[in-house]
C-alpha cells in the first residue's frame, strides 16, 4: 500500500518484534515463541494491506470517491470511510445495517464488496431504502454482522419533519433518542459483531456542543469501546462560502474551526 504512514507502522512493526521478539512478545502478553508469532502477525498486517486497509487512526481520503450514494445529499459520508468499516469488520456475504441510510452510501459499498445490506431511515430517498425509525426496526435479534451508522450532528443539517428524527429535536432529546438507538442496534446485532458509527461536533452559539464524546458515553452504555479513528474532513461549502465570517466568529469565541469527523467502533459482548 502507498500510504506512508501504513509503511511506517510495518517498519516499526518489523522492527519490534525482530529486534527481540521474545521480551517484546511476553511484554504484550502474547505466548513465547517469536518465530510464529512473529510470521502469523507479517501474515496477517500483508493481508491488511493487500485489502488496502487503513493502519492508522487518521484518516485522510480527500475528495470524495464517486458512484457511492449521492455527493448533493446534503450530510452524505464519504465511501472512503464506509469501505475501511466493511472491509476491517465483516466478509463477503455477510448481512450489514444501516439505519440512518440517507443517500445509500452503505447500500452501494456492499454491493462493491458482495454484502447484503439492510437499509432504513426515517425519511429514504430511494427505493431500496426502507422507512424506519432507526429506534424501532423490523429485524429479529442478532440478525446482522456489522453496522454502519452515520449520526445526524444534531440539527446541523434538518433531514425532515419526522417527530423521531433526530436532526428535529432539541439536544436532551437528541441524547435520550441515541439511548434507544444503540440499545435498539445492540439487539439485533450478533454477539461479538461490530458498530462503526460516524460522528462529528457542533457549534452553536459562540460554543462547542461535543456531540462525539455524548456517543461515545451513551454508546458505552450498551457496547464494549474497541477503537477510534479521527477522519479529516474537507471544507463543507457552506463553510468555504463563507470564510472569513466563519473563522471570525470563531475567533471571537476563542474556538477552533472542526476540522475532522470521528468514527466510533464498538464491539457486541
Ligand atoms: C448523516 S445522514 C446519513 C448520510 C448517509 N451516510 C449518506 O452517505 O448519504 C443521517 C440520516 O439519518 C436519518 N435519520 C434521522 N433520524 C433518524 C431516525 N430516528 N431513524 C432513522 N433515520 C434517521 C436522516 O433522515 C438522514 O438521512
């Protein structure tokens, strides 16, 4: 893989466990025996890359991948992000939910990657999005093997006029409605499954509304914390278009302009 900072973790990675791989090994936790240990990790990391998975926790993709959901709907992800989920944490076949689907970025990366997936939302924009409340979904338990969601930021963009939807309520609300989200997406995910879900923060008012770390907290609730990865984000227009007004205002309240989304990933007991 091209990515520097994936061959940077292979060299260190390399380096670590030639150097002295029995102290290094047992220091970890991991069984004596470096020799295979240390061939099933080179193994495992190749195979990692020859998936042109990511390495780090930064993720910088740049502009968006086309022919994956819809770059006008307004609040859409990058397929980018969707596809390092689908790649790291499930395999061909495999049955993967999005429940807040909006253009049906999720929907087209499976079909790429020969998954089936279940699509809803609350308000769906195409056909083979189903309308659900991403809190109430017509799914028997433990029926899928990921999930991919990404969080409206509140009322930062307003989706519809949908009472349940998120983007329509007032911040408690907003933080009560996730409670019986992720307690709704544990039941029907299967033990030991992963949920990625992509989230960024807010400013309202001259203040920072830290809608990652409120997931994070309520998602704990219901799931074990396995990782995180902060992705960069591009200008969004309305920013670009307004420049120096934004960064003015932010430079009044002594704040930084967000520059990055945050992708949570939690694991089923
Ligand atoms: C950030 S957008 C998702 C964008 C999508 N990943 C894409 O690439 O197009 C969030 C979506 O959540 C949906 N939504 C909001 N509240 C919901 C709820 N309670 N249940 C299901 N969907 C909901 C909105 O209609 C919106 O389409």
């Amino acid at each position: 893989m091209n990515n520097p900072d994936n061959l940077d973790v292979q060299k260190q990675l390399e380096q670590e466990i030639t150097e002295d791989p029995p102290r290094v090994l047992e220091k970890r936790g991991k069984t004596k025996g470096g020799m295979i240990n240390k061939h099933a990790k080179l193994q495992n990391l190749a195979q990692q890359e020859d998936k042109d998975l990511e390495l780090t926790s930064i993720w910088n993709f740049g502009t968006r991948e086309k022919g994956f959901g819809s770059h006008v709907f307004h609040g859409n992800c990058i397929p980018q992000v969707v596809r390092q989920c689908v790649l790291r944490y499930s395999k061909e076949g495999d049955v993967i939910l999005d429940s807040m689907s909006g253009s049906g970025t999720t929907l087209d990366i499976c079909k790429e990657l020969e998954r089936k997936c279940l699509a809803f939302d609350i308000n769906p924009v195409r056909p083979d999005i189903r309308k659900a409340d991403s809190s109430c979904l017509p799914l028997s338990n433990n029926r899928v093997s990921l999930i991919f969601i990404h969080l409206p930021y509140w009322n930062m963009v307003r989706y519809s006029e949908e009472k349940e939807d998120l983007s329509n309520m007032s911040l408690d609300r907003f933080y009560a409605k996730l409670h019986a989200i992720f307690a709704e997406q544990k039941r029907v995910l299967k033990p030991g499954s992963h949920i990625c879900v992509l989230i960024g923060d807010k400013i309202k008012e001259g203040k920072s509304i830290p809608l990652t770390f409120e997931t994070y907290n309520i998602m704990k609730n219901y799931f074990t914390y396995k990782d995180y990865a902060v992705k960069i984000t591009k200008n969004a227009t309305s920013v670009v278009n307004k420049g120096r007004v934004v960064l003015a205002e932010l430079a009044w309240n002594n704040l930084l302009k967000p520059s990055h989304d945050v992708l949570l990933v939690f694991q089923k007991d």
